[in-house]
C-alpha cells in the first residue's frame, strides 16, 4: 500500500500479536512507516503517548494496531476523536479492516448522518467508537451513551481539533470517562494548549516526533507564482493543461471554491468540491469520485486539508493562500504521500507578501518564484513583516519553469 524502503524486519520485532501481523501482510502493509515504527512498539506496551508527525505520514495504522491488539486482550472499549467527518469515515475504515476479523466492531458518530441511525449502531455495543466531538456532546447530553468503559483513547489530529474550537467539547468528554485509560495522542503541531491536555489528563506520555514542527512533505517539489488577481484563473487554467494527473485545488472560502468549481466545469474539465455547504453524501461521493479518477480536479476548503486520503496526488494547487501559514504545511502533505514525489503551487497575488513570508518562516524554507513568459509580471510588494526571510534585492538564480524561465531565491 506504501511505497517506502522498507524498515526491516517489516512490522515484525514490535510486539505485535502474531494474528494482526497476518492481518497486516493480508492487506499489503508490507512495512511501517516511521511513525508507525516508532510509536507501535511504545503503544502496544500500554503506555500513553504523544506522537508529532505530519500528514501523510501513517498515523491511522499507528493508533490502529495497538488499539485493535489491547481491545482483543482485554474488556473495554476504544474511543477515537477525529476533527472532520471525512478523517473520521477513513479512520473507521482501517480500524474495521483490522479489527473485522477478530471479532470487533466499529460504530462512527458523525454530524450531517441521522443520530437514529446512529443510535442503532450504539445499541449494537461495538468495540471501538470513532466520533468527532460535537457529534459525541450531542449523546452525551441526551444521555444516551456511556463511557465508563473507554479503556484506550485516541485523540488524532489533536492540534485541528483545538483550532476549530473544539477544547470545551475535548475536555468535557475527557472528563466523561475513566481515568484509568491508556490515551495516544497525534498531532501535526505541540501548542501550549495540548502541552495541558497532555500534563492533566495523560499518565508520563512518551513523545515521539517523527518531524520538527512545520516541515513539508520531503519528496514535495513547491512552487509560487505571483499574479494579479484576475489573472489568477487564467493562470489556474494553464496549470491543469500542463499538469494532466489527479488535481487537488484548495480555496480560503466556499464561495471560491463553489465559483471555481463551476469555472472549471465550464472549461470542460471534470472536477467536483468539497466544502462546508455539501452535504456529507455529496462529500462521499465528490471523494470517492476523485478517488477513482470519475473527477480528476477536486476544489477544496481547508475542511478537507486533513481528512483527504487519496492516493496519487499529482498537484496540489493553493489557489488562495491559507489564513494559516500551517495549514500550508496540511494542504500540501496531501501530494507526496508515504514517500512518493508530489508537487505543489500557491499563487499569490502582489500584495501578500505578508502571507508569504509567515509561510517561509513557519516551514523555515523559501518558496521558489516561478514566472511565465506570457503572463503579466508581477512581484510581491509591500514592506517585509518583522522576521521575514524573503531577500529585499533582487532575486538571484534562474531555473526552468514550465512554460518558461523562472526566478529562485537562494
């Protein structure tokens, strides 16, 4: 399923249960990532955990294997809390495939799908519940779940969680169930805010950081292009001829993301959105078209920058640049996944180079300027932010762009 060099002995050596190694070459997990190699062993231990690592990098299977293993051993149930709809359904997924064939079941909590139904599956007592947290409040305040048997707790994607304002909920439901608990927490960033969470509600957590704090994927080749705001389509159009694999497109707000959509549809290209104002099947089926290849553009808002798993990513394009300068680092771990190589371009127009700079000095690196010889030139303007690392003189260094020569800042 990956494509990486493989860290021998596989996923033997790491204390896991001889039936889940079978599961795991069953389903062509051949070898661990390094998250995965390092963490399983601690967690399957039964020791808290804190896990830093970018997307991308395997994190489902790293909570998965342990959880599956401590909740085939013993009595309880596991509880994983994901920020998003969509990282919670691919979660679910992997947690089944592993744990389908011991004996588990899964249930997903999720808003935008009928509580009905989902009460149904509570009434069923499955193993392992994986819910967001607004949806998991919503039971709780009708009284109509019970988590005093929660004996593993995953919190993934802990620092998204916190941005979309979900502390109160994260911290209520932790004090909904057992203190004696093993809790694996992952997360991109280490914010004071889950620097607490970890001291008042973890037992000596051994942390594990995979890669420091706003690293980009290695094998991303990035790009900017800096243009008027109404050449930004234009440009956009020119980037999806050159580039003819699987385009992910990420805009700062549905509005563009819905316009751009219907732009795109109009020049002819297959291409569906994703977005807060569609629905979670039309979000189902927008995925699951682009995963297989029905739609090869997908146009974004950052709701999906860390819920989307798919395979071969060619391009990710930050039509708009993000509010976040870390949510650049999400947007672009979409492409060059598990090892493989991707690509991405932002496009900026002339008055951001603020924006810029706060993503250069989040990811300690410079984005290389790339311009087309029949496209208007234009450059960031505006004076530097305090700390900013972009050169104040000319740019040195040409390299070949596509479709022309380009400037690269050393």
């Amino acid at each position: 399923m990956n494509n990486i060099t493989p860290l021998e002995p596989g996923f033997y050596g790491m204390g896991i249960a001889p039936k889940l190694l079978d599961i795991l070459w069953q389903l062509q997990y051949k070898a661990p990532t390094p998250i995965q190699h390092k963490s399983i062993p601690v967690a399957v231990e039964g020791k808290d955990l804190i896990g830093i690592a970018q997307t991308g990098t395997g994190k489902t299977l790293a909570f998965s294997v342990p959880l599956i293993q401590r909740l085939a051993q013993t009595k309880g149930r596991g509880l994983v809390i994901l920020p998003t709809r969509e990282l919670a359904l691919q979660a679910e997924k992997v947690i089944q495939q592993l744990g389908r064939p011991v004996g588990l079941r899964t249930a997903v909590l999720i808003g935008g799908a009928s509580m009905h139904l989902q009460m149904q599956q509570i009434k069923r007592n499955p193993h392992v519940l994986v819910v967001t947290p607004g949806r998991l409040i919503d039971f709780l305040d009708q009284k109509k779940i019970n988590l005093q048997d929660i004996k593993v707790l995953v919190l993934d994607e802990a620092d998204r969680m916190l941005d979309m304002g979900f502390a109160p909920q994260i911290k209520r439901i932790l004090q909904n169930i057992p203190k004696d608990r093993q809790t694996l927490l992952f997360s991109a960033t280490m914010p004071a805010e889950i620097v607490k969470i970890a001291s008042s509600y973890m037992k000596l957590p051994v942390r594990i950081e995979i890669d420091r704090s706003g690293t980009t994927a290695e094998k991303v080749t990035q790009e900017l292009y800096v243009v008027n705001k109404d050449d930004k389509i234009k440009l956009l159009e020119r980037l999806l001829k050159e580039n003819r694999g699987s385009i992910l497109v990420f805009t700062r707000t549905k509005y563009g993301a819905k316009k751009i959509a219907r732009a795109l549809r109009n020049m002819g290209h297959s291409s569906a959105e994703i977005h807060s104002e569609r629905s979670l099947s039309q979000r189902r089926e927008a995925l699951d078209g682009f995963k297989n290849g029905k739609y090869r553009i997908l146009v974004a808002t950052d709701i999906a920058a860390r819920g989307l798993d798919v395979k071969n990513i060619e391009l990710v394009v930050n039509f708009d640049l993000p509010d976040q300068a870390e949510d650049y680092v999400h947007r672009i771990g979409r492409t060059g996944r598990a090892g493989q190589v991707g690509k991405a371009i932002s496009i900026a127009t002339p008055d951001q180079r603020k924006e810029v700079e706060a993503i250069e000095r989040f990811t300690r690196s410079y984005l290389p300027v790339t311009k087309l010889p029949d496209m208007p030139v234009t450059n960031l303007t505006g004076s530097s932010s305090a700390g900013g690392r972009r050169p104040s003189g000319p740019r040195r260094g040409v390299r070949r762009g596509p479709g022309g020569p380009s400037r690269r800042r050393r």
